[in-house]
C-alpha cells in the first residue's frame, strides 16, 4: 500500500509498520488457537500443545506489546496515527472474536447470516484494512485516500475469509496442512455453513440436524455434513460474495490509486484471495 501511494521510499518508511502489522497477526493466531483447540497451524502443532496454555498465551501477550513498542519508537510522522489505528484494530479483532465464541454457544438455527458477516469483517477485514491504511499513512496520503485504502483491505479481508472458509470444509488437507473437515469436526458456524443454514432448503435442515449433535468421528459423517452444506447452496455462495466482495475492494482501490500500474501488488493480491486453494 505504502508503495503504491508513495514509491519505494515509503515503502521503505513503512517496514516497522508492516512488522507491527505482522506481529499483531500472530498474536491473535496464538490466542485464536488456544480458544479454537486448534492443534495444527500452517502443518507444525500449535504452540499451546507444545508450550501449554500459559505460554501460548503470554508469547501473545509479548507480540502485541512488541508490535505497539516498534511503532512508539518509530520517528516517523506518521508513526502516532499508526499507533492509535492498530490500536482500535485490535480493540475490533477482539470484538470479533468474541461474538464468533459467543455464536458457537448458539443454536445452529439461531445464528444469522448479517451477524456473520460483520463478525468475519471484524476479525480478518479489520486487520488487512489497518495494514492497508497504515501503509496509506506511511505515504503521506490523504485522509480519503486511507479511508479508500482501508475500505480495499476490508473488502479484500473479508473475501479472503470466505475463501478461507470454503477451504476449511473442502480444502485438500495435504495442502491446508490442516484434518479434513476440520471446520465441519468442531461444528464451525462459518459462513458457508450459515448461509446453508438460512437457506430454507430440505439440505438445510438435514445440516441443523447434523449440526446439532456432536461429531460422531466418522469420516462418512463428514462427508455428509459437506454435502449438506454444498446441496444447500452454501459452498456457490461463499463463492460468489468473495468475488462481489473482491469487486468492492478493487473499486475501493481504484479510488485511491487510479492508475492499475501502480496498484499492480495490490491487484495482485486480490487475484490471490480469490484463487488460492490453501
């Protein structure tokens, strides 16, 4: 974002900014894993099940402090904006996370489609639009052009997580580094699945149904569960709005950067969000 906005110099001005964005990142991996159970992340055990919880947690803790300590000795101008976003980044992420833990405590047919969306958009379109706000700031933009470069991460965070979501039922586990199903396993309320849910097709109420009762560790269990949702329609329209939200991003970018050459990285990112199978 820097780069597209400013040229290599703010690209270069920018570096502590993309680390703090980084460290930020995996910081909320970390805690994400320890509230999920996830035992596997990117094919190697998560580190609370090597380190424990506490550990997992505090390393954490370090990397958002960290992450708040490079930009306070950042000299840059921008530096203190910076801080102040990635600050409500993390206040929204958390936010976030909260309502998907709540959701999990709910009915699978008490959950909605709108309340999924604005919780996926706080948890990973928060993050990506800061990143890209920030990189907006570290280029001298102006306050329409950070606003249009944070609507481009938003929009583009959030189709990555539809994709993601997609992956998470039927993404090949050689490649995901991550058990098959694993969404469906631990009764995931994603957006694939709710849009299955609220579907009001005969497939949508044999998921409810399978959805309400726990996994049954049986390999044709999942495969039940992962027709049901793609029978429903749910798969075609996770599908379809990360392509609409990827639109949206791009429109957003074009307001800030109108000229595709120089947008190229970022363009190039939108085309990644929406292709990538792991």
């Amino acid at each position: 974002a820097a780069s597209a906005l400013g040229g290599p110099s703010a690209r270069a001005a920018a570096v502590r900014a993309a680390a703090a964005v980084e460290l930020v990142h995996n910081f909320t991996l970390l805690h994400d894993d320890v509230m999920d159970r996830d035992t596997t992340r990117r094919h190697r055990p998560t580190a609370w099940t090597v380190f424990g919880d506490a550990d997992a947690i505090l390393a954490g803790d370090a990397l958002q402090a960290l992450a708040l300590r490079l930009l306070a000795d950042d000299p840059h101008p921008a530096a203190r904006e910076a801080s102040a976003r990635l600050t409500e980044c993390v206040i929204e992420l958390c936010a976030g996370q909260h309502t998907d833990t709540a959701l999990e405590q709910r009915a699978p047919t008490e959950v909605g489609l709108a309340e999924v969306l604005i919780m996926a958009e706080a948890k990973t379109g928060a993050l990506l639009g800061c990143a890209c706000a920030l990189g907006a700031l570290y280029a001298g933009a102006d306050p329409a052009e950070v606003a249009a470069m944070d609507g481009f991460g938003r929009q583009a965070g959030l189709a990555f997580q539809l994709i993601d979501d997609v992956i998470g039922i039927w993404g090949d586990p050689r490649r995901t580094g991550k058990p098959a199903g694993a969404d469906l396993v631990v009764r995931k309320k994603s957006l694939p699945v709710v849009a299955a849910l609220t579907s009001g097709t005969p497939a949508a109420a044999e998921l409810a149904t399978l959805y309400a009762r726990p996994y049954a560790d049986d390999d044709g269990e999942i495969a039940r569960t992962a027709l049901a949702v793609e029978q429903a329609g749910g798969r075609d329209w996770a599908q379809a709005e990360a392509a609409d939200r990827m639109a949206r991003a791009v429109q957003e970018l074009s307001r800030a950067v109108p000229a595709p050459e120089t947008a190229g990285g970022l363009l190039a990112l939108a085309e990644f969000v929406t292709r990538r199978t792991n």
